[in-house]
C-alpha cells in the first residue's frame, strides 16, 4: 500500500486536467478516489483502515493509488473523525483500474464505483466518458460537439442518463470539443464545459456534479485517466 497522500497531491478540480501523481498501469490494481458529494464536509478515505487520503474537499480527486488484489475495505470518514458515511468492499484485479466517487448529498451519500479503461484509443484519438454525478439534476442528455456547434438541430451523444449513469468511451479524433448537458428532452444548456482542447493518446472522464439545492452550482469536473 502506498503511504499516506495529503491534500498537497489533490488538484481542486473545476474543469482541470488532473492526474498528480499517477502512473501506468502495472500489475497491482489501481483505486482513484473523487469527492463529488455537494454538501458534504472534507472527508478521509481508509483502505483497510489505514488512513490514505486526508482532508480531500468537494471537487478533489485523488491520484490512482496502488493497491492489493482482492477485496478491499474503502470507507469514506468526516476529516480527522472516526465518523464514516461509505463503508464499501470492492474486488480489485490485477491489471485494472477503478474510480470510485464518493457521490449524493450527505444524508444519502453512496459509492459510485465505475471500472476504467485505460487501454489507448486507435491512432489519432483520444477516449472520452462522461459520468452524471450531480444529485441536483435529473435525467439528462449529454451533447458533445464542437465548441461553437448549435444544439438546435443536434441529436445528443447520450440521451437521458440518470444520476449514477456513467457513458461508454468515446472513440473519437483529437481536437477542441465542448460537453454540454441539458434536462432529458429540451434544449435548455445546464451544464457547460466551455472548450477543452485534447490531444491524440488522452483518455479523460468528465463528471457532471452540483446541486442548487444545497448552494453548489451545477458543473462539471474532467479526469486525466491516463
């Protein structure tokens, strides 16, 4: 297990590329940590209950951290508290990848664990997915265009994903796009990425997250998954 990864290694993440620390898949599997529940207070994770990560905020991600194959205990504390709010075991593999955010409003919080494909995109290409985390939100459609495209006539990449939905990759040609997320059925822009330039060989994931209800505004975080 790797030491202890303070709040120095974490990047705040408002649409940043992050991925401080990370390294290439090897052998052991890898386990990434996201705070994407909107009110909820600065929190610590534990593996096997040794203390990893400490004081991550709201819209921090961690690195990937090398773990041991098998199951493995990830709970999710209030910062500097035995008080834990997710108590999950998960079975890792050797040669993977797992993301595992921390997602809903505090009173309802739960894991979101998605499994990552880290395997490069063809020649030319960059892999994009896209992860509804934004307990503010209803269904939704998910448009990626270029930046300046209209949605007046556009049809959406996915169409009304529920929170906890998360996307497939996308296969497509490096470039400059732009991820824009509405209420299922309209037209109505709630979520802007504004543009973001990739390059040939990026994997990135791109998480919806917010709520208004609790006085965080919609948004949305990208993960440098390689």
């Amino acid at each position: 297990m790797r030491p202890l990864v303070t709040i120095a290694c974490l990047s705040t993440l408002a649409l940043a590329l992050v991925g401080c620390g990370s390294s290439s898949s090897g052998t052991s599997p890898r386990l990434r940590v996201v705070h994407a529940s909107p009110n909820a207070p600065q929190v610590d994770v534990l593996i096997d209950d040794v203390r990893e990560l400490s004081s991550v905020p709201y819209k921090a991600s961690s690195p990937y951290l090398g773990v041991f194959a098998g199951t493995r205990n990830v709970k999710v504390n209030a910062a500097g508290t035995s008080t834990t709010v997710i108590n999950a075991n998960l079975t890792l593999l050797n040669n993977t990848d797992t993301t595992v955010l921390a997602t809903g409003r505090l009173a309802s919080i739960e894991p979101l664990v998605l499994t990552d494909n880290n395997t490069p995109p063809t020649a030319g290409n960059i892999k994009l997915r896209l992860v509804h985390s934004a307990p503010g939100a209803g269904n939704v459609d998910i448009y990626v265009t270029a930046p300046t495209a209209s949605l007046a006539s556009a049809t959406p990449n996915f169409s009304n994903v529920p929170f906890k939905g998360a996307s497939s990759y996308l296969n497509v040609p490096a470039g400059t796009y732009r991820v824009r997320i509405t209420p299922a059925g309209t037209k109505t822009v709630a979520i802007d990425s504004g543009s973001v330039t990739l390059t040939a060989g990026q994997i990135r994931t791109a998480v919806a997250v917010g709520d208004p209800g609790v006085g965080q505004d919609l948004g949305a975080i990208i993960l440098a998954d390689n």
